[in-house]
C-alpha cells in the first residue's frame, strides 16, 4: 500500500527525505479508469529514485453553495487500493481544517480565462481550484504534475498559473478516457441512471459532429455541434444545455472564421441532475 499521509507536516518531512524527481497526480478521489490512466502516466515517466503522489482531497473552495460538495463520492479505501495497484508511493489525503485555516484571507484569482465558460456558470470556481493547485505545488514541490484533458479550461488555467506565477512544474496533460460508449469518465457518472446516462452519449456525438466538418470555417463546426445538442434537448426538460461554445486553446476567447490555430470546442449539459463537461481539441485551418 503507499504511505498515507493527512496532514501537512508529515508530507513536508517526507518530501525533504526524498533524493529524487516528484510527480503529483491531484484529485478529488472516488477513483476511475481515467484517473488510473493519469497516475500510469506518472509512474511511466518516474525515474527509479523518484516518487509518485496522489493527493486525495474534495476541494470546498471550488463548489458553489447549490453544488455536490456534500454528496460528491468519498471512498478513500478503494482510492487507496487502486493507488497501490498503480505503484503510486504516496496518497496525501488531508481534511478540509488541515488544508484551510478558519482565519485564511489570501487565495488565487483566475482572471479573465476563469470567468468564462465553466467560470461564468460556476463563478469562484477556477479560483479555487488555482488556490488549492498552489498549495498542492507548495507542499509537495513536484517537478511534474498531471492533469485530464476532460477538464480542458483547468488544465489551461493551470498552465497559465504555472508560466505567470514562475512555479518552475511541468503539466502534463492526459488525454480523455471514454468508456465504450463514448462517454468521458467522470465521478459523477455514478449519480447518471441508466436512461440518463443514454441521453449524456449525445455529448460524445455533439463532438463527434463538430470534427467531421472541421475542415469548414469555425462557424459551420459550431453549428453541427449545436444541431446535435438541439435535437437531443428537444421536449427533454431533463436535458439542459448550458454552454456549447468554440474557442482559442490558448485564451479560451472566442473564434472568427478566419480562426487558424488549436481550438477547443467545450460543452457543459445537465442530464437530470447531473452536470456534465466534455470537448475536443480541433487544429483548425480553414480553406
């Protein structure tokens, strides 16, 4: 099994002790494949003195008061067991009074890259991720740190935090684990019944349109997006779609037709209660 460590002076002794490279996989626990793909990618690249971590910790700055904080998945034992399965050296899995005193009056603002998209339905939410990313990068000093591409706009804010900060750790972006269905891995998967989870395949297949037309201007891609999603929402009040949107990978502003360059074309859906995110990354050259 790795080393379980909860609280922040342990896991600074630990990483004095350790001679070699570190690689931090952060998450929220209640453990998938697409997790595991992220962890095998860090003790892939680990060097034979180095060490892999795992922080384990569901992040109440990030949620909104009408979000999942309270019923967000916890199953630290299964967490662990997958953990070691992997070969990961080290589950930091600390409580919410170990990581955030009551008294904490200083955080990370996103800017305007964390006020659109999922910052704009979901507002604070990259600030916090950013804070509790940064403590993360301060406590475990890695060298490299992992991230999903299912969460897109995280991994480019984390990019930025990384350059404009000087933090001096290399992203390492993973891509999208999809089930057999085409479904992107996600925790909250598990609260999708199984009509629900029939509907939210249309996400897969919003995209899915959009790359077959992305030789067609930026505006045409969009559009086949948004005609999938239409469709599938139509006389489905149980089907909401919040945003559908093409933007610049590298701002997350929107594009024009004469857009050339990476681009991602971003979708958040609730199906039932559940919300959904998804997207694909499209190198767009327009004739």
């Amino acid at each position: 099994m790795p080393k379980l460590i909860t609280t922040k002076t342990d896991l600074r002794a630990w990483r004095a002790s350790q001679p070699g490279m570190v690689s931090l996989v952060p998450t929220m626990g209640a453990l998938h494949e697409g997790h595991a793909t992220l962890i095998r990618a860090a003790v892939a690249g680990q060097e034979p003195s180095g060490s892999t971590v795992v922080s384990i910790f569901v992040n109440p700055l990030q949620f909104s008061p009408d979000e999942d904080l309270d019923r967000y998945p916890r199953t630290l034992e299964a967490d662990l067991a997958l953990c070691a399965a992997e070969g990961v050296d080290v589950v930091f899995a600390p409580e919410v009074a170990e990581m955030y005193d009551p008294s904490r009056q200083v955080g990370v603002t996103s800017g305007r890259m964390g006020t659109v998209l999922e910052g704009a339905s979901r507002p604070g939410h990259f600030d916090g991720v950013l804070t509790v990313v940064t403590k993360l990068f301060t406590l475990v000093r890695p060298e490299r740190a992992f991230f999903g591409l299912k969460d897109i706009q995280q991994f480019a804010l984390v990019n930025r935090l990384v350059t404009d900060l000087d933090l001096g750790v290399e992203i390492v972006g993973v891509p999208t684990v999809r089930d057999h269905d085409g479904l992107a891995l996600s925790s909250r998967n598990t609260y999708l019944s199984s009509e629900e989870r029939e509907l939210a395949l249309t996400l897969s297949r919003a995209l899915r349109a959009g790359q077959a037309v992305r030789a067609s201007s930026p505006s045409q891609v969009i559009a086949a997006v948004r005609e999938v999603l239409a469709e599938a929402a139509t006389g489905r009040p149980d089907f909401v779609v919040d945003y559908a949107e093409l933007v610049d990978f590298t701002t997350f502003g929107p594009v024009t037709d004469d857009f050339t360059g990476q681009a991602v074309v971003a979708l958040a859906v609730r199906v039932g209660t559940t919300r959904l995110i998804d997207n694909v990354q499209l190198d767009l050259h327009p004739a």
